[in-house]
C-alpha cells in the first residue's frame, strides 16, 4: 500500500524546487498532473529530464477551463466529475506503489491538488510538500522586497468583482493580483480607482527562460497570461530612512 | 570580484529548502547569518551539517531585539548603523569571493536581508534566491488548504495595533498573523472581536522536529514564541460542496 505524495514545483525554474521534492520525482515510478487538453502543461514541463525512463504518467486533463463561468452550476458539477474520477483513480494506483502528484507552486495555497486531498483524506495516506509560490518567485523577479517592516500584504484574484479588488487595494500595503488573464482590464480599473496603477508591475513567466518584468502601467497587451502575476510593493518601515 | 547571494532557507526543514540554495551552501567558502546575541541563530541551524569544512562564517548580531520599541528612534538608529556596518563588510569581503547570506523563508517577504540589500545595490552584484516562506510550511503543517477558490488571503504582523488587526481579520477570508510572540494576547484580542478566534490555528516551530500545531483557543500560553504563526483558513469556493 503506497501513499499519495502531491510534491510542489515551486515557480518554474527546476532548481527552485526543494530538495524534497526533487528526490521524490527522481524517484518516482507513478506520476500525475494537471493539464488543459492538448497541452503538456506547465507542471510536466518543470520536472523535464527528471524523470525515470520507465516512470508511469497519468496526465489529468481538466474538463473545462473558460468557456463556461466559474460560478455555473455546469462548470461545478463537471469539476465535482473530475476530481471524483482522479481521486477513485490515484487511490487505486497507490495500491500498488507511491503516486507522486506534480503541482506548480505551494500546493496548498491556491492548488487545484486540494481538491483531490479533501476526496483523499482518510482513504489513503496523503503527503503534502510545500513549494515556493509563484508570487515569491515573481516579486524576487522585480528585485525588491514586497514587504518591509508591519507592512500588510493581501493576496487577490483577478476574478473578483472589481468593487472588492478596489477595496482591497486601498486597504493594503503591499498586493499580490494571480489569476490575472482576461481579468486584467478590471484589475487595472481597480488599481486606478485605489490610486495604486503607477506602482503596479507586471511579471510574467516568473523565473522561467522567458520571463518579462515590467511597471503595469507600461504593458502593451490588453490581456495577459493567466499565471502572469501582478503586484504592488509595500513600502513600510525601514531603519535610517533607506529606500 | 564576487557577488552577494542571499539564499533562502525555506521554513526550517533542510529538505525544504531549494536544490539552488542547498548547492550555493555546500559550495560556499564565506558565509552570513543574522542571529540574536548569544543565539546560535535559526538560519545557521538550518544548514548544519552542511557546510564545507573551511568555510569562514560571519554572524551578524542583532545589537537590540526587545529592549526597545520598535517606533523609538534608538532603535532606529542602532539597526542602521548595524545594517550599515555589514553592508560594508559585506561589500569588502565579496571582493576576494562570493558570499552567501543565509536567511529563514523568503529573502524579500519580511526578511532581515532586505535592509542590506537596499544599501548594497549599485556597489555589487547581489542575487536573491527566493525560499519557501514560513507561512506554508506552517500552513502545510495544519493539514488544510490556506486558500480555496477566490480567497481573500491577509497577512499581518502581530506588532500592529489590535484595532488594525481585527479590521484586517473581518475583511479577509484567509488570515496569516507572523510576529506573534509577545503580541499573542493582542492577535487573541482582535481574533475574538473579529468573531474568528475558534478558527484560528498556531503553528510553532513549523516543519522542524519540535513542530507543534492547534487550535489557538486551545493553547495554554498567554505568549508563545516569535516565529509561531497564527492563521485563519479560508473556506472559499469548491465544486461539489466537497470539504
């Protein structure tokens, strides 16, 4: 009876990884990740030339990604389907043997492994390695600190309404804007509307081989990627007056 | 002429931290730590055992913790002269060879370095690998996602006044509060006014052998240590009413 092991990636660049996670996908002999159909994704990408010649892989494509809303009960029930599925399925495979699942980032913050660990738990013994998020990987890409001193940092998705991004915006001192996209006119309205758009940045691919940092407010395209982070750096309390 | 490097360390466990970081450690002949006076310091515990056996080490002392307030100008102006004096030395011994400077999470989310970094750009090459933050070890630890969906995730410093906390504690689905220590019975305070304290959790010593993790209504200390963490997790949206 092996266990389910679901190993961060950290942002991108494989030797951001830990040392945890990168013994255990060396290793592994079963592997699952999450894609969009038709793509390799990104997951499977950072662990490249890791892996074990005759390692076992099992991609999971998700159902659907932005043609039905979030909030439909379509899009609800054909996630609830497939993480039914994926969980029945990684269940039966660790009979066998340990089944690493591969996720971008800190799995749980924002990962879609938590889904297959809520249907998981108790079922089968489940480990979860942290990673380095992708905004932290992001806001070392900009070269400055994102927060200083008692600075409050809030975390937001681009899908939110934009009266709440606004809110947000104003009451914080350092943000953090993932799952940016389509999203990025509201965000932008939001940051306009809290005053903040002059010290937005952008970093897309954050430390991957194409990554590209720059000021928001500077940004050619309309939209961005959805991985694409946008932040605004906190400004607190410094020693001297530095900065 | 060499660089500056700051490495994470990630929360504690040496297995977290990154295959980068672990490489620049074990290769390193000159390294910087923070620690309190008369403390081994936490950043040198993580890499035990791991450093060359010639490496010359630099431990930079804090010259105050607690003995004065933070607002005060005494301690303004003993933590810049401190940050000055090692950004000197610093600069100096990069000179001859790289120097790694080791620092607990990630560098550029409340991290010490941050205040050398400022005065060393422009004089050298300095490069900061990110870590994987406290507050996900910590998370990781509990068990249970941080964040679902589109949560709304704050992270606050236990410094600030109660009144400040409890406004950010309503306002977010997901809380992180970090520098708890002796502001525990504040954070307790602005928890119960914000009518989250029975969700609350604290983590100590997060992803290190003498991890410990519970409610925070259930922990029998008026204070606990600074590096504890105190979180709220979020509940946000999940498809098929799973959780």
């Amino acid at each position: 009876m092996g266990k389910v092991i679901c190993t961060g990636l950290g942002p991108g660049d494989p030797d951001l990884m830990s040392v945890r996670s990168h013994r255990l996908i060396r290793s592994a002999r079963q592997i699952a990740h999450f894609r969009k159909a038709g793509r390799p994704g990104q997951a499977r990408r950072i662990v490249e030339g890791l892996l074990a010649a005759d390692v076992a892989e099992y991609p999971m494509e998700y159902p659907v990604t932005t043609e039905l809303l979030f909030s439909s009960p379509e899009y609800d029930a054909a996630l609830s389907d497939f993480y039914d599925h994926w969980a029945a399925r990684l269940l039966d495979l660790s009979q066998a043997d340990d089944v690493i699942v591969l996720c971008e980032g800190d799995p749980f913050f924002y990962g879609s492994f938590m889904h297959l660990y809520s249907r998981l738990s108790g079922l089968v013994e489940v480990e979860v390695v942290p990673g380095i998020t992708g905004m932290s990987g992001c806001w070392t890409a900009t070269g400055q600190p994102i927060t200083w001193g008692d600075d409050v940092l809030t975390v937001l998705m681009g899908t939110l309404p934009e009266a709440d991004l606004t809110h947000h915006m104003r009451n914080a001192d350092a943000v953090v804007v993932m799952k940016t996209g389509r999203n990025l006119p509201r965000i932008k309205a939001a940051l306009t509307a809290a005053g903040r758009l002059d010290q937005a940045w952008i970093v897309e691919s954050g430390t991957m081989p194409t990554q590209r940092v720059g000021l928001l407010a500077d940004y050619p395209h309309a939209e961005c990627g959805y991985f694409s982070i946008v932040m605004v750096h906190g400004n607190g309390r410094r020693p001297g007056g530095e900065g």
